[in-house]
C-alpha cells in the first residue's frame, strides 16, 4: 500500500490544487469531508492538511472538524481557514474583517522551520481570506509575516506537541505562490516523511490486481465514448478480466462528423469486445423539435437508457457496469455544505445500475483529468484516444441553441469538421483544452456572388484550462481564424456568418447550454 496524506475539505475552491500539488510529488493525497476521520491508526496515513474555506472561524456556521482525534496522531498542517482554525482552537486570535485580503504579497521569514526550508526570501505568496491571525495560540511561534499581517505562517513551539502542528495564512497549493510547491514538499516529504511511490504504473499495476480480486470471473459492461476516460478505464478493465469485458458504443446521431466510424477504427486491435450501436435515428427521432436544453439532455439520458439496457441484455451473466468517473464527480458528489446548485444536469448512466441489476466498478474513480490521460500514455493506448477534447455527453445538441433537426445537425457536423481539422494542420488542437463550433438560432443577411443570403450564424469556441473546473478563452491567431471563417462560410450552405466567443469561465459555461 503506498503512503498517503489525507486532506480536509472545507470547501476551499482550491482544496483541489492542494491535491493536485501533492501528487505532482508522487504522493497519493485523498479529499475527504472535514466532518470525517481519516484512517488515523493506518501506518501509510502520513499526514493531515486542513484546507481553506468560504466560512469564517469566527461565525455561528464555522465548520468543526474533529481536530482533538487528529493532534498528536498525525502531522497537521492548517491552510488558510485551517491555519485560523488551529489559531482559534488552540486559544488565539482571529479576527473578521469587511475588507478581504486578496492578491500577492511577501514573506518575511522570521524564525527557521522546516515548513519554510529553502523558500527565498522575500518569496511571493498569493492571499485570499478576509478573516486574519492577530495572534497565534500560546504553544505556537511565528515564522513569517508580511507588511501586512502579523501571522503569515506559524509552528507549534518545542516540545508542546508529539506530532508538528503547522499553519500558513496564504494558500501555498497556487502558481501564484512562488515557493509553495517548495512548501508542500517540506511538509510531505520531510516533515511527513512520506515516499515517493505513487504514479501512474504503481496505479496501474494497483488498480489492476483490485480488479482482478473484485471482479473474479465475472462479466463487465461499459459504455464507451471514444473519450479519454471511458477508454482509459476500459483497457485497465481488458488488462485485468480480459474477454470478459463487453464495450457498448453508441452513436446518438449527435457526434462529430465521421466520428462514430473513426472511433471504431481507432479501437480495433485494443481487445476490447467492442459493440457498436447505431442508434441515431431513435435519437434524433424523439429530439426533433426539442429547444429546451435540460429536456435535450433528459431526453437523451432516457433514449440512452432504453437503447443500452436493450443491448445490455443480449448479454448473459453481466455482474457489473463499469463507469468512467474521475475524481472531481467524486469529491463534487461529497458537497461538505450540501448539495450544489445544479447548473445543467449531466448526461450519465444514471438508473441503470439499479435497472439491470448491476454493480458499478469505477476504474479512475482516484484520479483527475490529467493524471487519466497520464495512465493511458503508461497504458500505450492511441494519442489519437488520448489527447482528444472532451466532449458533452449530449452531443452536439447543446451546441444547436434552439430546435433540433437532421438539417441543423448536418450544418454543424460540416461547420465543426471544418474548424477541429483546421485546428488540427495548424497545430493548435494539442494547445487548447477543448473547441467546438455551436450553430445559434440566429439568421443574418449576407451578400454571396450578386444574390443576397438569410442563413444562420455558427459560433467557434475554443479554450485553455486545466481540469475545465475554469476557462480562458483560447487567443488563436487571427489569420487562422479568418481561414476558418472563410471555408466555413464558402463550403456549409446554410451558414453566412462566424463569430468567436471571448468569455472566460466563470461568468460563463464552456458549453452554451
């Protein structure tokens, strides 16, 4: 079993980094609730980070882990709202103020620590919290502060605790934060004491042998997409239960032009059982029409329910319905103050366990995005599989705003085919995380030759992230823009007018419904 460090989460928008940052060492970390205990009797659970949060420690709704089970079990360290909470607990000073300190600021290294081990002096730091330390608890010393606050990291004194109890008030798992990669590792690997065992072959071989133990001989179906996920979590599947791995891909009628053939070329070879489906005339059947966009995607998650439960069941024996889920749906499905707001509601296989009497097994259930793609290069799958866009379960449905149709989907298909390849020639489709042109339900005059045109509008979208948790739209040239928007126009009867979206997400989505 490899070493681990468990993370509270307090509801942090970066508790996520945090994780993120650790593993980039090679050191599993796991986000639980702050309202549930690690295993603190497990020999590979080095160490426990308290995230930051929204709430403040000074207010009736403050979340209260239980720190009294942890102190003296495990090395602590208390980020942002979890440095005020240690401040707070152990009898000191926090206090709320209206003014929220957010942006950079400069450390001012006062007392040796190993939490600050090789952090330049003066190193930038990146604050974001409206509470601040006045003064730190009786058995804690500080160790850094900044022109502005007194307390910008703190440990407890010598020979006050049995394991280290250290806080930082900025958030170290940031860029911004010059050292804070540096500050992590002090913490996990010195501090911690933890290995450097985690990767993508130590989970691979891992994951492998869970699957092999859980499943035994039993028989295992998956949806797949032609995505990153669904195919990574097959070919873990295949290595692990071999034939008895049954794929069913299906073609909604709402995928990329030639996509569901190029998909199953792309297969072939991989062992996989595959099933394709075509279904696309049953789908596109029941959306003609549709403009609501959450009655595209329920319509969609039905359809796709009765078409995979019809194939599901030509299959004899099946135990167990595999799932792609990466770690943000799980740590999303774990809301530490209830459930989220629903913005959309995602197009998934839910029911379907319960339908077919199944048991799910999730693969990737562990990992983020990036790590998934990390595991399928471990894996020697394609990098045509691995390095493509994510795509929305409903398709190019949510990229037709208003009413679906055949005509509609056709224009699309040629208008997106255009741009993706464009992208692809130019180089640019590997420097954006995701692209996609949405056809509006907007027509426009044109003048094309000497007659005069009344077509639709498409918009390109392509943008940059991390993990799609947030966007920045994507600065392509615009030189290779107007290529595209040229060949467009010329080449899609129907369409007359391109436009390129400049929002960023937040405010907005990176799909348009």
């Amino acid at each position: 079993m490899v070493n681990y460090i468990s993370i509270l989460d307090f509801g942090s928008q970066y508790t996520q980094l945090i994780a993120r940052r650790i593993r980039e060492l090679d050191v599993y970390a796991e986000i639980i609730p702050y309202n549930k205990l690690p295993n603190l009797e497990d020999e590979n659970l080095k160490g426990v980070i308290l995230s930051g949060s929204p709430f403040s420690v000074t207010a009736e709704n403050a979340l209260h882990p239980n720190l009294k089970a942890i102190v003296n079990k495990k090395p602590i360290l208390g980020i942002c709202y979890g440095a005020q909470y240690l401040t707070d607990y152990f009898g000191g000073i926090v206090a709320s103020s209206d003014k929220r300190e957010y942006g950079p600021a400069h450390l001012k290294i006062s007392n040796a620590s190993a939490l600050l081990k090789d952090v330049s002096a003066e190193s930038q730091i990146w604050m974001s919290h409206a509470d601040s330390i006045v003064s730190p608890a009786p058995n804690f010393d500080i160790v850094a502060s900044t022109s502005t606050i007194p307390v910008a990291a703190f440990q407890g004194k010598q020979g006050q605790f049995d394991q280290p109890v250290l806080g930082v008030q900025f958030h170290p798992e940031v860029t911004h934060s010059i050292d804070g990669k540096k500050i992590l590792r002090n913490f996990v690997i010195d501090i911690c004491q933890c290995r450097q065992d985690w990767g993508s072959q130590s989970f691979i071989d891992k994951t492998v042998a869970e699957l092999k133990d859980k499943i035994g001989d039993n028989k295992v179906i998956i949806g797949l997409s032609g995505g990153v996920d669904s195919t990574v979590a097959a070919t873990l599947l295949q290595k692990a239960i071999g034939a008895n791995l049954y794929c069913i891909f299906l073609n909604n009628g709402l995928l990329r032009k030639n996509e569901f053939t190029e998909v199953i070329d792309s297969y072939q070879n991989m062992d996989l059982n595959l099933i394709p489906v075509d279904a696309s005339e049953e789908f596109l059947s029941e959306l003609n029409g549709v403009s609501d966009p959450e009655k595209k995607r329920k319509t969609i998650g039905r359809v796709f329910i009765e078409v995979f439960e019809r194939e599901a069941k030509k299959l004899k024996d099946v135990k167990y319905l595999a799932q792609g889920t990466i770690y943000p749906d799980v740590i999303e499905s774990l809301s530490v103050v209830g459930p989220s707001v629903t913005i959309k509601s995602h197009h998934n296989v839910g029911g379907l366990p319960d339908l077919l009497n199944l048991e799910i097994v999730e693969p990737l259930r562990m990992l983020f995005k990036d790590e998934v793609r990390r595991v399928g290069n471990a894996l020697g799958i394609k990098k045509d599989l691995i390095g493509r866009h994510p795509f929305p379960g409903p398709g190019l449905s949510i990229r037709i705003l208003g009413p679906i149709s055949h005509e509609r989907v056709t224009l699309l298909q040629a208008a997106d085919h255009i741009f993706i390849n464009h992208l692809k020639t130019s180089g640019y489709y590997d420097k954006v995380w995701q692209a996609g042109a949405i056809l509006l339900p907007v027509k426009s005059v044109g003048v094309m030759g000497d007659e005069r045109t009344y077509e639709f509008t498409c918009a390109l979208r392509a943008v940059v992230s991390e993990d799609g948790m947030t966007a920045k739209w994507a600065e392509l040239p615009y030189s290779l823009l107007a290529v595209i928007s040229n060949d467009i126009i010329n080449k899609v009867k129907g369409i007359n007018r391109v436009v390129y979206d400049i929002s960023t997400k937040p405010p907005s989505t990176i799909e348009w419904e």
